[in-house]
C-alpha cells in the first residue's frame, strides 16, 4: 500500500471546517486538542475565537507550535504530557483527537485510558471528535508486501512510521461505550461525506452523557441529618 494514502496531512482549515460541521461551538469554547504535534489545527481552532489547550508529549514539535502562536499572538496554550495522562475535571466543551492520533498508542488498554481520560475531562454534554482511518476501507487495499496483525488489528506502516491500530465502527463503539462515551454520529471525511466502505477515514462524533442527579436514600439522608446533630422533624 503506497503509504502516503494513510499518512498524506490534511489541511488544518478542513480538519476545522469538519469539527464546526459536527459540533456548534459558542465562541471561546474551550476545546482539548489532544496529540497535536506542530498545532496546525490547535492554532487553526484558535484563531476562530476559541479558547484552546494542545497536548503532545514530544517537546520539539510543541516548541515549533508556541513559536508560531506567538508570531500571531494568539491565545493558545501548549502542554507536554502524555495523552493517556489526562488530569482534568470537567473543564472542555469539545476534545479533538485527528490525523489517526490515537491509533499509534501501542495497546488497546491504552486507547481506553485515553478515552476514560477525555469523558472526566468534558463537560456534562461536550462533544468528542476522533479522526480515524476506516479499517473497512483500509483491508480492501492491502497489497501482498504490507504487514497486517490480523489478531491485533495493526498495521505495520513502513519507513519510521509506527505501526497503526485500526478499528471497524462496531469495535470502536464497543471501545467507546467501555468509556462511558455515548456515540453520535460518524461521517467519511471532512466534507461530511457518508461514511461506508469506500471512505478512507471514519469520522466520528461522540458525548459525555447527561449524568443524571444522584438520588441518596432517605436512611443516609437521615444519618447525616443525625451526623450534624439535628433531630429529624
């Protein structure tokens, strides 16, 4: 398989043309670019009125993106950590993961801790987008020269590229669910196209669900009233 049709960067513009399709944003929402890189869609995101955090654990890439949000002044901020080291509660309205970041995680463990991270870190309501390649699409062009794990769904991509988990919607919905995600949507690319078996990527919206109200029962109801020193009435 000529490696440039999984690897070729698409332009940041339609990468964020694609999330404003999926997801009606109010200005400076604030939005959770996860992996990503040089920023190309994070100062993209940016410049939209957004407020936006980018996270990638490798120092000289966020280096080149602070650079360049400097040159623009723009009000972007840029972490090294590791993605599947999401500490936050709450605080995104949207979280963005593109260009098949998850994928290169080496283990499936990893992926879920990754999404387990992202739902604490949304909002009641916010809007996950994954950009994914479509493995339907993908097993449909192998040629006989690529190295493909069947049993761990992996491609092995050539040159210095790792190798490449890819996932059918079925198995990433189930991974989604194990998440506590709720699934949206998916489209086949940026133009919203129809997803199925002829659309390279998969494109897909999911949520943090609305949590409802945690009712306690009335006897611990009762013990803290107790705890408090009141009598109940």
């Amino acid at each position: 398989m000529d490696s440039r049709l999984v690897h070729h960067p698409a332009a940041p513009q339609a990468q964020v043309r694609m999330v404003e399709r999926l997801v009606s944003l109010e200005p400076r929402a604030r939005v959770l670019d996860l992996a990503c890189g040089r920023g190309r869609q994070t100062l993209e995101l940016s410049r939209r009125s957004h407020r936006v955090l980018g996270i990638d654990s490798r120092e000289e890439l966020l280096a080149e993106a602070r650079r360049a949000a400097r040159e623009e002044r723009l009000n972007v901020h840029f972490l090294n950590t590791d993605i599947r080291r999401i500490s936050y509660r709450g605080e995104f309205d949207l979280v963005v993961n593109l260009c098949f970041a998850l994928s290169y995680l080496p283990e499936d463990r990893d992926h879920l801790r990754v999404l387990e991270g992202v739902r604490k870190g949304l909002k009641v309501g916010g809007r996950l987008i994954l950009d994914l390649l479509n493995k339907e699409w993908l097993m449909r062009r192998l040629d006989a020269g690529d190295a493909f794990d069947f049993e761990a769904g992996r491609l092995a991509a050539a040159g210095s590229w790792p190798s490449l988990r890819v996932y059918t919607l079925t198995e990433l919905k189930a991974l989604l669910e194990r998440a506590g995600l709720e699934f949206r949507q998916v489209v086949g690319g940026y133009e919203g196209e129809s997803y199925g078996a002829d659309s390279p990527r998969m494109v897909v919206l999911a949520q943090r669900p609305t949590e409802a109200p945690v009712r306690r029962p009335v006897e611990e109801l009762d013990s803290a009233i107790r705890i408090k020193g009141r009598g109940p009435r």
